[in-house]
C-alpha cells in the first residue's frame, strides 16, 4: 500500500513522465534526503518516524520501477 496514495510513480517523485535516467535519480535523491527516518527521532515522534518509513519505502519502489 502507497502512504501517499500515489499510483503515479512519476509524480511521487516529482518528475515529468519524459524525465531523463539522470533526472529521476537527482529527484529520488533530493526526495530521501528529505524524508529520511533517519532525520526523525524515533523516541520522539514515533507516529513521524513510521510516516517517513513509509514515505522512503514509497520512494524508493518508485525509483527502482
């Protein structure tokens, strides 16, 4: 299941379908470094830190499609 409810890969990671190779991957990066567990405390925010899971998980299918 998609957290953001997004079927459309492309969109998720913010890209035109007509994106380059080079493209996507500059937007995937951008995106993880953004939504990265790792930037949350789990101890704090756990209900965060499951979100950006799921975000990372969401993203990182999308860049491997």
């Amino acid at each position: 299941m998609d957290p953001l409810g997004a079927h459309d890969y492309y969109a998720l990671l913010g890209v035109p379908r007509d994106a380059t190779l080079d493209t996507i991957r500059t937007a995937f990066l951008a995106n993880a470094k953004r939504a990265h567990p790792d930037r949350v405390d789990k101890s704090r925010s756990p209900l965060e830190w499951e979100f950006a899971n799921q975000v990372m998980a969401a993203l990182t299918r999308a860049y491997g499609i």
